[in-house]
C-alpha cells in the first residue's frame, strides 16, 4: 500500500494558495481514478483507492492533513501507522519555491529547505520519503516568501496549475510501478503530458505585486 499526502492548510480562506497546490494535486487524483468517497480520519481527510500498474494493482491511501501545515507530520504518522505503511511508500506532495512555476521534481529523502510541513513530517517519521516537488516560483526576495505562498494563484497560472496537477495525478502507474527509474519515468512523463511554462522574474514580480 502507498500513502499518497498532498500538503496544505485547511479553510476555503487557503482553498487558493499556492501553498495548498499538494490538495489541489490530491483532489485531481481522486476525481479522475478509482477512489472511493472522502473520510474524516487521522486528523486528515482520506480517500482509498486502487491504481493500476505494469506490475499490478496497487492500493493507495490519498490523505490531506487538516492539522494546519505546520503539524502535517501527526496525521501523515497516523495513517501509516494505522496501515503499516514504511515510510519508502510515501509520497508528499508540495509546493517548492526553488523550482519555476509548473516544474516538477521528484526526490527520495533529503532535507525540508524550510518547508514546515516538510519540517512537521521529518519529525514524525524521519526523512526517507518521496518528495513530490510541485513548481512555485520564488518572489525573489526572503521576506516576500510568506506573502507568496500565502497568496493565491494568479489567473495567469491556471492554464499550467490544472495541466500539473492532471498529469501528476495520471501518470502515478509509473512513479508507483516499483522500477529502478520509476521517479525518472514518472518525472519525464508528467512534464511532456504538462510542459512547464516559460517565466521569467518580472512575470513573477508582477503577480507578487498585483
């Protein structure tokens, strides 16, 4: 089994952020595959699904933590605990400032570059998991960080938002099919299925400041 988390903070006030992007990743996946209704459990909504890859059937937990991003760890280590699930078989799905708007990196283990919820889930169940890194763009300047991700999209993002998000959802056969270049394949596909979005800082300036 495969627990699938995508990060954000709960409220239709942050329904928008460019933080949430991880929910928005959730609520594509469960839209267009086999999963069930949405559930209250583990400080978190979930639903339970099946994907279908080259080496079978896989059952997948999708989970967005309602604890507020920064205590995303406590629900994240509920449900694994409660499924068995070793942390090599989650996947995080978040928001990245290092990575252009509509870019996407895969990555096993690491550190969290001040990502709370990143931080939050070290914590609870160390650092050997797999990073679903989902583009942001950076506003340029440290103290403009919380502001940014605080903020919602732009109109401007939506075109590239909703392609990210639909190819992360439809090519997870890949990523969860167990192959020693799965994280690459899975990578590879996502963006020719959503090719990211030529930006420049200026652009990203004009939406910081708009």
């Amino acid at each position: 089994m495969y627990l699938i988390v995508g990060l954000g903070n709960p409220g239709s006030q942050y329904a928008k952020n460019r933080h949430n992007i991880g929910f928005m990743m959730i609520d594509e996946l469960i839209r267009g595959a086999a999963f069930g209704p949405e559930k209250k459990n583990f400080d978190g909504i979930t639903s339970d699904g099946q994907i279908e890859t080259a080496k079978g059937v896989e059952k997948v937990l999708a989970l967005k933590p309602q604890t507020f991003m920064n205590l995303s760890g406590n629900s994240v280590q509920k449900a694994m605990q409660f499924y068995k699930i070793k942390p090599e078989r989650v996947i995080v799905f978040h928001d990245e400032l290092d990575l252009a708007p509509g870019r996407l990196r895969i990555k096993m283990g690491g550190g969290h570059a001040g990502h709370n919820g990143l931080r939050s889930i070290m914590a609870a169940i160390g650092p050997n998991f797999v990073r679903g890194r989902m583009g942001i763009g950076h506003p340029g300047a440290k103290e403009a960080v919380l502001g940014w991700v605080l903020g919602d999209f732009a109109k401007a993002d939506q075109a590239w938002l909703d392609a990210l998000n639909g190819a992360c959802a439809r090519a997870l056969p890949l990523l969860l099919s167990g192959a020693p270049d799965a994280a690459e394949r899975y990578q590879g596909e996502v963006m020719r299925l959503a090719p990211a979005p030529k930006f420049d800082m200026r652009q990203l300036n004009n939406q910081k400041d708009g």
